[in-house]
C-alpha cells in the first residue's frame, strides 16, 4: 500500500495528465475483454509491463510484488478449473483438454487485466484521479471527503501503528485475549483520537480563512496531443497485431 | 505612547466547562516586533493565541486590531484573519490537501484571489521558507519539519501583518530550530510582525525582543527581553528558570539591560573566552 503510493507520487510520469495514463490502461484492459484472450492477454500483458518499468521507471520489484498477490488467487484456481468432476459414478476426476484451456485462457486474461491496473496505480495518485472526477463534474462536497479522508488515512495510520507498538511494549499482544483487548481499546482509542482531530483541523482551517469550502489550486496539468496519438496508436497496433494472430492461429 | 498594532485588555476567558483560562490579560503587539509569550506547559497560552484572530471569543475584555475594536461577524473575522496569520503546533492540524501547492493556495484562494493570483502567492510563500522544491510532493510523505514549514507557507501566502506561532519550535531538532528561525528572521527583516508562544526560555532570550511572560490566565510583564528576563521575582511566579546565557553572563560580571550585550551563545562565549585568556 505504502510502495503503490510512494511510486504513484515519485514516478517518472508523475506530471503527465491522468487522462494520457488512464488512456492506455482502460484501452488495454478493453482490448483484453472484447479480442481472444489467447493472442491478445500476452501481449497487453507484456506492454503494459514494458510501460510501467520502461516508461514511468517503477522498478520490477515494485510491479511483481503488485501483481503477486493477485497471481496467487490465479494459480489456486487453476486445478478447479482445468479438472472436471463427475459425481455420477462414485468421485470421477477428469482433466480434460478443454478444461486447461479454459484454465489458461482465464489465468492469462486476468493477469493481463492486473497488469494493465498495476500500470495505473502505480503511476497516478489516487488524489489526481480524483480530481478529474471534479472536472466531470462529480459534486464538490464528495470530493472534498475523499481528499480528506486520502489525507486523513495516513495521520489515522501512523497513530494507530504507533499505538500499537506503545501496547506491544507493554505486552499487550502476548496472549490472544490480550491481543483481542488490546485492539479494542486501541480502536476506541483512535475513534476519539479522530473526533479530537476533526474538532482541532476545522480550528487550523479557519485561521486560514474556511468557509465551508476547501478550494485548491488544481495541478497545471496540460494534456499533450503527441502523448494522446502515440497512445490510441500503440492500442491499435496492438489491437490488429493480436486480431491478425488470432485469425493466423484458428 | 503609539497604537500598538494589535493590543488586548482586560482579556477573560471561561472554558464551557467553567474553567476559567483567561483571567483580564492585557498584552501589546507593536508593529515589526518579534515578541515572545513565554509561559508553561498547560498554562492556556494556545487559548490565548485562539484570541489573537478571533478563533475564540473572549468571555470579556477588548481586542482592538490597528485601534479600532474587532467585531465577530462573519466580514470582519474574515478581514481579522487575513491580517493576522496563526500557526498551529502540530502541523498536521492545518494541512489538508494532497500536495504542498494545493495546500499553500487554500488561504489565498478563501481570499478570493484568482487562480493565477494564488499560484503567484504560493511561489512567493514557498520560496520565502525556502521550501520551493517540495511544491508538488504529497504533503503526507513530509517530515515534521517540513510540514511545519508548509503550515507556515499556507498562512504566509495570505501575506498577514501578524503571523502568530504556537510553539515553533516544538518537536524539532536543533538543525531544524536553525532553519526554522532563520526563515522567520528573514521575514521578519522584511517587515513581519511576528509573535510566538514558547516555554523556552533559552529561545526567548536568544531571538525575542520583546517578551510576555504568561502565568495563570494574566500577562504577569511584557517588555524588552534583557529586562524582562532578569525580573527573577517574576519568573519565579511563572514557574521558569532564568535563561543560562544571562545567569553565565551575570556570573562573569556583565551588567545585563536592554541593548548592552548582544544576547547570542556566539557574543558570550566570545566573553568567556577574553575573561579566561585575561587570567593566564
């Protein structure tokens, strides 16, 4: 969580404008949804890959570990899909032909899918995301709420970290029911420790002039017209490239 | 005598819950001071920072702003806070947004500037505290220190008469303190007014030129620093220690008043230095 947001924040495309990120990361990911899997998941997969390392420098680690989690649900999977079961006659179990490439072809789909999110979050800022949203013209009220509470997480999470180890200095996670004890007076603990937060952040606001209102200056994003061609030319060639594939291998 | 810039009498302040925290204070904040508020932990010196721009409303008492008496309505605060600029202490209180740049440009856009006004503000605020190059990083992956810099930048940016500080100093190392202050003494040259809350003697001899000392809801005396700091009565009634600096360099002999010594560590070891070489 913390290494998506620190590359989300640090990485080489860090300024572009979200549109020319989003672009290809939902072109892709529809690319893999309407196209054969078999041709297409590949090589999406490998170029969002290729972008995310190559393009915005988020570092392989990074990317494999994003991508791992997921992978693993997949892998788990793969033996409830490729083997048939056949309670007929006793437990029958089959491992049909079909039934691996029905395995592959879902794997290999989803993986591209991940690839092309992990492109996404890894290079964009859940805030500038959000922004966007605003120009869309998604209520101001909301969006005010989901910046806050972007910025509100990271103020709960250190105090609930280090309230944590302040308990576990004291033993307060030796045993399983202090464990359970001590989590709960810890939850209560941030729940006022909240409430006192929003009290004292109104107070910090309105020495700076809050109305009710929290107007930001927007990032100066400018979309670049060369980014935007390059982008729909790399989905389509990759769209044709995989649809001559497709007709080349059936 | 001259109109101070902004000046507080007969200050009393109630706690809704019937504590009294404010007891008829009167404090003078004259233009283009650098005045300390010297006071203990918990002795009400945030309460009474919350006074200075309207955040709280006294129970009884007068604040006037450039002689004329405040007023509470929603105008006149608005007009109050944009001459009088309050730093928290704890940063995190004041900051919201997800970068430096939109932060700093909330105080100049609630003033109704344009938005190629507020950018204009933000740089000027930003390179002030010589923080220019944090502009776009996300305010949550700031150290403290460079939090604390960014609150200040965000009420900078609305260019107050007065900037009020509540414990500047606090939670940072002794690298931290050196920047910090010498950001504000930049501003401060270039004609801030500033004010501060401290239970640091030690700061309020060293960079003061005026000190308040605070005790039990009332100004006990404000003055020139040397002057004030020598009032060994009243600092015992506060509860503060005399600072070392003027202890040592009452010790060596050095009649301490307004003007005649130079208050820095640097001006004193210089002495110590001459009194030991004279022994040899």
């Amino acid at each position: 969580m913390r290494a998506i947001d620190h590359h989300a924040w640090t990485n080489r495309w860090r300024d572009w404008h979200p549109v020319e990120k989003g672009l290809p990361a939902v072109g892709l990911l529809t690319l893999t949804f309407v196209l054969p899997p078999l041709s297409t998941a590949p090589l999406v997969l490998a170029s969002a890959t290729l972008i995310t390392v190559y393009g915005a420098g988020i570092p392989w680690k990074t990317l494999l570990s994003v991508l791992a989690a997921p992978a693993a649900f997949l892998l788990a999977g793969i033996p409830f899909l490729a083997i048939s079961m056949d309670f007929t006659a006793g437990i029958d179990l089959t491992l049909s032909l079909e039934g691996l490439r029905l395995a592959l072809t879902t794997v290999i789909r989803a993986l591209a899918a991940m690839s092309c999110l992990a492109f996404l979050i890894l290079t964009t800022p859940l805030t500038d995301g959000v922004l966007l949203l605003r120009r869309v013209g998604v209520p101001a009220g909301m969006i005010e709420l989901i910046l806050l509470m972007y910025r509100l997480i990271f103020v709960f999470a250190e105090r609930a970290l280090t309230g944590r180890q302040a308990q576990a200095g004291r033993l307060g996670y030796s045993r399983l029911d202090r464990s359970v004890r001590s989590l709960g007076l810890l939850g209560g603990n941030l729940f006022q420790r909240a409430l006192d937060q929003a009290r004292r952040l109104e107070i910090g606001l309105m020495a700076r002039g809050y109305t009710g209102e929290l107007c930001v200056l927007s990032p100066p994003w400018e979309l670049s017209r060369w980014r935007l061609v390059a982008g729909i030319a790399g989905i389509s060639l990759i769209g044709l490239v995989s649809s001559g594939l497709a007709r080349s291998l059936s | 005598m001259k109109e101070p810039l902004l000046a507080v009498h007969g200050l009393e302040y109630v706690y809704p819950g019937g504590v009294t925290a404010l007891r008829g204070l009167d404090l003078r904040i004259e233009r283009g001071r650098k005045l300390a508020i010297l006071g203990a932990n918990g002795s009400g010196k945030t309460t009474l920072l919350l006074h200075l721009n309207g955040l709280c409303k006294p129970t009884q008492g007068e604040i006037r702003l450039e002689g004329q008496p405040v007023g509470y309505s929603h105008r006149a605060l608005n007009d109050w806070r944009r001459q009088v600029g309050l730093i928290l202490q704890e940063p995190d209180d004041q900051l919201f947004a997800a970068t430096v740049r939109q932060d700093v440009s909330f105080g100049p856009l609630n003033l109704g500037l344009s938005n190629a006004e507020a950018g204009e503000r933000v740089g000027e605020a930003l390179d002030a505290l010589h923080i220019a190059h944090l502009a776009d990083r996300a305010t949550h992956t700031l150290s403290f220190g460079q939090k604390k810099r960014v609150a200040i930048a965000g009420v900078l940016a609305m260019r107050p008469e007065i900037l009020v500080l509540d414990e500047p100093t606090a939670g940072l190392d002794s690298h931290g303190v050196t920047h910090l202050l010498g950001a504000l003494q930049q501003l401060h040259e270039s004609g801030a007014t500033l004010v501060f809350s401290t239970h640091d003697v030690e700061l309020a001899y060293t960079w003061a030129d005026h000190v308040a000392v605070f005790h039990d809801g009332v100004v006990l005396r404000q003055g020139e620093t040397a002057t004030v700091l020598s009032d060994r009565d009243v600092l015992r009634q506060a509860r503060l220690r005399p600072p070392l600096l003027l202890e040592v360099a009452e010790a060596l002999g050095v009649k301490v008043s307004a003007g005649s010594l130079s208050r820095s560590r640097e001006a004193l070891l210089a002495l110590l230095r001459e009194r030991l070489a004279g022994q040899d």
